[in-house]
C-alpha cells in the first residue's frame, strides 16, 4: 500500500534523511530507497515499508512523481520547423 508525504530533512553528505508519513509519522530512509535526488520538501510516494534492526520502521521504496528518475536520459530537444 503506497501513502504520500513529504521529504522533512535530507542530508546529501550522510545519505539519509526522514519522511512525514501521514499514518507512522517521521520515517527514515536512505538514498538507495530513492529512484530520484530528494531534496527537503518534495512530495513522494512511499511505496514500501519495512523495519530497521532496531524494529523501528524505514521507508524501503520512495519515488517522487514530480522528478526525473535517476538514470533515465532526458527527452530529446524540440526542433522547430
């Protein structure tokens, strides 16, 4: 089951971050659960959701609708005629 929320911090140099969940509340996640660059205040998509080995909860699969995924070529330019 996939729920929207927001990126409320993210930190490039540590690789992690936390989601506002609207139902677990602060979720942590990492780069590698991201298929796009986050930057605080995006809107995603948490699609999956598993525990830490601590029993806590961690976003395990996040995708923003309104990035680019990473890797992916952009469009090619228009040409005008």
């Amino acid at each position: 089951m996939s729920a929207k929320a927001r990126i409320r911090s993210w930190s490039n140099e540590q690789g992690f971050g936390y989601i506002e969940h609207p139902e677990h509340g602060d979720l942590l996640f990492d780069f590698e659960a991201c298929d796009f660059n986050p930057e605080v205040g995006d809107e995603v998509v948490v699609e999956e959701i598993g525990k830490r080995y601590d029993g806590s909860l961690k976003a395990k699969r996040v995708r923003c609708p309104a990035k680019p995924r990473r890797g992916d070529k952009p469009p090619p330019p228009k040409i005008p005629f």
